[in-house]
C-alpha cells in the first residue's frame, strides 16, 4: 500500500523518498535489537546488583585448610590505655616568684636565667630606704629593751627592800616585756627582708658594720628560670615580681583528658611523657585531676607530676602523655592480623560456619592493645575466626 503524502504524491512519485523510509526502518530495527539485549527494567537491575553484593562463604579442601590458623573467642581481661596530649609546667610546690619585700631602684643585679642557687643566694642590690629603716628600727628596739629590762630588775631590788612600791616595780617589769617584744618583731622584720644572720648577729652585739645593702634572696633552692628586673627600676615591697626560681629535677605534665576517657583515669595511674627533645621518655604518676571542664578545650586537666633528669622538659613544652588505667576493662580481643577491610573500608573478619565454611562477618571495632583490637560488635565469646591465612579465603572468595 503506497501511502500519500501531504502533497497528494507518492513516495515513488518523488525522487530520493524511498531510499530515506528504508534507511529509517533499518535504525529503528537496530535499537530494538539492542534494547532487547542490554535493556531491562528497575526491578531487573536491583535483583542483579543485590546478587552482585552478596559474598558466598568459602569452603577449603584439607591441604588448604593446612594453611590456615584459627582462633576461639573468650573474654579477655585488660587495662587500657589513654593518649594525649599535654604542656609542661613547673612544679608549682617548688617554684615560687620572688616579689620585691622592699622598695626602691635596682642597684645592681647578680644572678642570670639558668644559674643554680641555693636557699638564701643573693640575687639582686636595691637601694632601699626601708631597709634602712628597719635596721635602724631594730637597733633602737634593742637599746629600749636592754635599758628597760635593766630598769626593771633594778625595780624589782628596791620593792624588795621596800625602797619603791610593787606597783612601781610591776610597771618596770611590764614596759621590759613590751620593750622585748617590739625588739622581737624588730627582729622578724630584719629576717623578713631577708638579712644576713651574720649581720643580725653583729647588730645584735653591737658590732661594727659596714654599710647594710638591702638584698633580695632566694627562698628556695632550685633554678633561676625568669629575670624580670633591670638595673635602675623601681621596685614596691610586695608588688613587684622580681625572679622566678623553681626546681626542676620534677615538674608538671597538664595532661588534657577529654569525656569519653575521663572515666578511665585516676590518681595514681602510671603515665608516660615522650617529646620531640627526648624520644626515649619520661616516666610518671598523675596525682591530680582537676575538679572543672577547662571552657576553651572542653576537657580536664590531668596532672601528671614526672622526673626530670638533664631539665629537658621545660616550661610550656608540648608532649605526647600516655597514661595507663588501673581500671580493669573485659571484653573480646582479636588479633590484628584477623581483621581484614572490604571495599567500603569496612573492618571484617572470616568466622567458621557449622558446616566447616568461612563467612564474612563485619564488626565493630573498640579500643586497640598491642597486637590486638577489642570488638565492640559483630562477634561472641565462642566464635572461632581465621587470624593467619584470610588474605587467601578472600582471594578465594573472589574468584
């Protein structure tokens, strides 16, 4: 049947018409070939994919099965362990800063950062008036309380032989003891300030002395570690932070421990301090956990008190802390060399199946000690797992 065109003429009765249905037809008919043998529905294509996705289980023969080492599942007891990181302080029970305990300029300084001193080592001249006065001070006390402790024994003889009254003679007695106690607080002040004993005891004998200079003096043994004076500058009693001395053959390691460890850190766990100074370690004990959440890192400071030989650690150093729970933890423990990584990166390991074939089982891991990884999920105590040879079951599993 010769169909009409729009113009009322035949395909034959135009020139070129036919040989353009013909190369039509012959399109058409090789889309549907193909369609029919690459097409399929959704449904088609879930089923395939689903097949695709599900792993068989694998069965060995006895010489391969030679090969492979297998392990049974029991609960296991261990200690875990906490990585941090951490800064390093010193430590605060011997380390003190040295305020000025007198005013005036700074005449002369005699220490440098990093010097050893010992309790009572000079550190630094001032020219001070109050100090000056408080020599003075003591001196006078010591002649009031001489004369009146004089007085009053002399006072005491006369009321004896009646040459004055008791009451006079109690009088004498209770201005003596006064006299005593301002020599006494007198005496405190030298101390305070820190003078030489040697000199307190010239004074207190009369002695000739050279010119008193005022001397600012470590309270402590230990390092000089912060200078933070210079020659000429006005010092306030009591305000003005002179030095810095610690020791620091011990110091602080402020640990960082954040919620989901808190629990398993205590005071009295043994710690290890590593820094990039000194690989091969420190050793320590945490003796303190703070009590507050520090609000600008969202954790609490563990205080991790560790040996210092060599003063390699120093102040605001940063370190890697290990510490070592006391709490005992239980759960399944698996080798490292049984857990295996799909294609998603998802960990799994080979479980034996009644049938003496291997399954994939996809677990959840925990906590890692040593050469073995704990397993929150995915497996019980009972199971038996591949841990040498499941690099083979997956490659046979592939196949």
């Amino acid at each position: 049947m010769i169909t009409e065109s729009s113009d009322g003429a035949s395909p034959h009765e135009r020139p070129g018409t036919l040989p353009r249905v013909l190369a039509m037809a012959r399109v058409i008919g090789a889309a549907a070939a193909l369609f029919s043998l690459i097409g399929c529905s959704p449904d088609d294509d879930s089923a395939s994919h689903g097949q695709a996705a599900s792993v068989r289980n694998v069965t060995l023969t006895s010489a391969q099965s030679q090969h492979v080492r297998l392990y049974t599942l029991t609960l296991s007891k261990f200690h875990k362990t906490v990585e941090t990181a951490g800064v390093v302080d010193f430590d605060n029970d011997h380390s003190t800063s040295v305020l000025a305990p007198f005013s005036g300029p700074v005449s002369r300084l005699l220490v440098s950062p990093g010097d050893k001193v010992k309790k009572g080592t000079p550190l630094a001249i001032i020219d001070s008036a109050d100090f000056a006065a408080a020599v003075g001070a003591y001196r006078k006390a010591l002649a009031v309380a001489e004369a009146s402790r004089k007085l009053a024994d002399m006072d005491k003889d006369l009321a004896a032989h009646n040459g004055i009254s008791q009451r006079e003679a109690n009088q004498a007695a209770s201005d003596a003891t006064s006299a005593e106690s301002d020599r006494e607080a007198a005496l405190q002040g030298l101390v305070s300030l820190g003078v030489d004993p040697h000199t307190i005891e010239d004074i207190r004998r009369g002695r000739q002395t050279s010119r008193i200079e005022a001397v600012i003096r470590s309270p402590i043994p230990g390092t000089l570690v912060e200078k933070l004076v210079t020659p000429g500058q006005l010092l306030q009693a009591g305000v003005t932070p002179c030095f810095t001395v610690a020791d620091l053959s011990r110091v602080w390691v402020m640990a960082q421990i954040f919620d989901s460890d808190l629990s398993l850190v205590g005071v009295g766990d043994r710690a290890e301090i590593v820094a990039a100074a000194a690989p091969n370690g420190f050793s320590g004990s945490v003796t303190n956990i703070a009590a507050v959440v520090n609000p600008d890192t969202r954790s609490v400071q563990a205080r991790v008190e560790v040996r210092n030989p060599g003063d390699m650690l120093k102040k605001q150093m940063y370190v890697r802390v290990r510490i070592d729970s006391r709490q005992e933890s239980t759960g399944l423990l698996v080798p490292v060399s049984a857990i295996l990584r799909d294609d998603d990166n998802l960990p799994f390991v080979y479980v034996v199946q009644r049938d003496g074939s291997f399954a994939r089982q996809h677990v959840t891991l925990g906590y890692r000690t040593g050469e073995k990884n704990e397993v929150i999920a995915g497996l019980r105590a009972g199971d038996r797992i591949v841990i040498d040879g499941a690099i083979f079951i997956q490659f046979m599993q592939a196949q």
